[in-house]
C-alpha cells in the first residue's frame, strides 16, 4: 500500500517517533544517505508562495541523491487545464514522490487516490504536518523528550498550523494547549482527533479562550501569522481580533522558566510575536526552520519505504531505515 502524508495523523505515534529518529540520523549525517540514488526525481508543486518549504525540498532531495523538480504557481496544467485526478496518474509514473502546496485537502485527498506514489502535504488551508515535525525535532532536541511536556499555540487558532500541533503534539504524548478568540478556534472533529490521539499516547488537549489559563507554566510557545495565504482582504479585521493574543515579554513570562519559543515563518514582529520575543534567547526559530531539511528528508525516505518502493536501495539507507518495515 503506497503511503501518503496529508496529515498529522496520517503517522501513528510510534511511526512519528521512528521519523523523528531518522531525522535526527540524517542530520548528524547530512550528505551521507542516497535513498534518492538515480536520481530518482521528486516533483514539488506550488500553488502558494515559500521559501522554507521550497528550500529545504529542493536542498533536501538533492541531498538524497534525488532530483528536484519545483514547480510553482500557475506553471503547470494543473488547476486550470487540467484535473488532479488526470495529473496524478501522469506523473506518479515519472516521479517517485509528489509533494504539494495548495489550497484544498480534499484535493490532496485526490491526488493521493490516484497516484501511485507517496503524496505529501506541504500546506494546505487546513494542515501543514511537515511543519510540525520540524518543531517537534527541534523541541526534542532542546527539551530531550516530548511526551509529557506541554505546548502552547496563541492566535488564529482556527488555521492550518493549529489544526496541526493539535494532531501532530497530541500524537507525540504532549499536552496541547490552543487559545484564540471566539469564532476562530479549531473545528470540533479536529479536536476531537486530537483528542482521540491523545488518549491512546497519555497527551492531553485543551482548546480555550484564556490566553493566561494556556499559558501558565508552558515547556513551549508558539504563535503564527494572524493572516494566512488567500486571507490578506481580512488583515484589517483581524489585526484587530488577535491583538490581545500576541506574545510579548509578558506572556513568556507566564510560561514555566527555560520556556522555548518557536514560529513556522514568516513572522511579522509587533503583530502575532514582539520583536523582543522573537529575536531573544528563548527563540528557536531559525533551529526549527533548519529542521524542516531533515524532517522532509526522513519523511520522504520512511514513505518509501514504507510503501515498498525503496527495496533496491536499502544500502543507500541509514540502519534507523533499514529496520522500519522489520518493526511493524
Ligand atoms: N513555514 C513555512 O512553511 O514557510 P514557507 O511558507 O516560506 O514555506
Ligand atoms: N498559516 C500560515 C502558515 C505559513 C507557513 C499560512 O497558511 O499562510
């Protein structure tokens, strides 16, 4: 069974931790692994802006020996001339991996259908998972463990980077805080996911509107921009909606001391973070984009071999790799 990456979720708790493992083996590692060996070639779509996620595939699949193939906003037939589901049978013979930034998971959901290659969500309206292993490297490596630690999300609590901390922190054992104002926090099955997942790892959700009741003792803080891609005829509103949630000197103080700060970027200092805040000694902001390279890169090499189409190049493997189809 081809496997795809759509969402948090998409990785049970233990497969997460062995992509964090993997990540972490690549990154003491970084040119010593060619999974990629061809090179096999990876197609990355844009239907949004980037740099991180641009970056860090290009520079990453190269670095697996691959060859990366971006493809940015209205360069291909698709979206216009032609369907997901037609695209998707085309180049899943070409490439070994579709990674993909747009609007719609449903129209991830259909890539997936019809490729038979892993298909991988670089952001959509409603989830951005590769993010949130990037933090979850970086919070590991700065907190030593991540079950059992607490992280705290402030903002719009109703986007694509909180749908994914309360799936993607809940399914590594930690307890998720979310607080944003009324009528932009998660949708209630998103919670209820997250929920779920925190109940089978011992992770906990909360979901509010008090800032201090999320803040109080936090291991981690983490905000993003209160105006998402497509959202920018709202800015005026919403600058207006989060302003109490932005975080200052005053609510790190709130968090429990050694508190670490992160941001998927771009930020906008003096809106969703201080600039004190941001460019200050508990931020880890540009550790946590770094990690994005090795995060995509053991997630892209798990995916293939999980789905059986990295058997050949096994010796292009590190041994953290090797043993993930041996452990199910
Ligand atoms: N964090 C992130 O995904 O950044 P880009 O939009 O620059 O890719
Ligand atoms: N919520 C932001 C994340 C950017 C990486 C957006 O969707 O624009």
């Amino acid at each position: 069974m081809v496997r795809h990456f759509l969402k948090d979720t998409d990785l049970n708790p233990q497969e997460q931790a062995r992509v964090l493992d993997l990540a972490a083996a690549m990154k003491a590692n970084r040119y010593g692994y060619k999974p990629l060996a061809g090179p096999q070639t990876v197609a990355v779509i844009f239907d949004k802006t980037s740099t991180r996620t641009r970056f860090s595939f290009h520079a990453g699949v190269a670095e697996l020996g691959g060859n990366p193939l971006i493809v940015n906003p209205g360069e291909a037939q698709l979206g216009h001339k032609e369907s997901i589901c037609d695209t998707a049978q085309v180049i899943s013979r070409m490439v070994s991996t579709i990674v993909w930034r747009t609007y719609s998971q449903s129209g991830l959901e259909e890539m997936a259908r019809y490729s038979r290659v892993p298909v991988i969500n670089a952001l959509s309206d409603d989830y951005h998972p590769c993010q949130i292993l990037a933090d979850l490297l970086t919070i590991r490596e700065h907190l030593g463990q991540l079950a059992g630690k607490t992280v705290t999300y402030l903002g719009d609590a109703a986007n694509n980077m909180a749908n994914s901390y309360l799936l993607g922190c809940a399914t590594a054992g930690m307890h998720v805080r979310i607080a944003g104002p009324e009528g932009y926090l998660p949708a209630p099955a998103i919670a209820q996911e997250a929920q779920q997942r925190a109940a089978e790892t011992g992770g906990s959700v909360l979901v509010t509107t008090d800032m201090d009741q999320a803040l109080s003792g936090a291991d981690v803080i983490i905000t993003d921009t209160w105006v998402s891609m497509g959202q920018e005829d709202e800015k005026e509103a919403r600058t207006r909606i989060f302003a109490p949630y932005t975080v200052d000197a005053k609510a790190m103080a709130q968090a429990a001391p050694g508190a670490i700060f992160l941001h998927c970027l771009p930020a906008y200092r003096g809106y969703e973070v201080t600039a004190d805040v941001i460019d200050g000694p508990q931020s880890l902001v540009f550790d946590e984009a770094e990690n994005r390279l090795h995060a995509q890169k053991a997630l892209m090499t798990f995916l293939l071999v999980e789905s059986g189409l990295a058997e050949d190049r096994r010796t292009a493997l590190p041994s953290v790799a090797l043993t993930l189809n041996e452990e199910k």
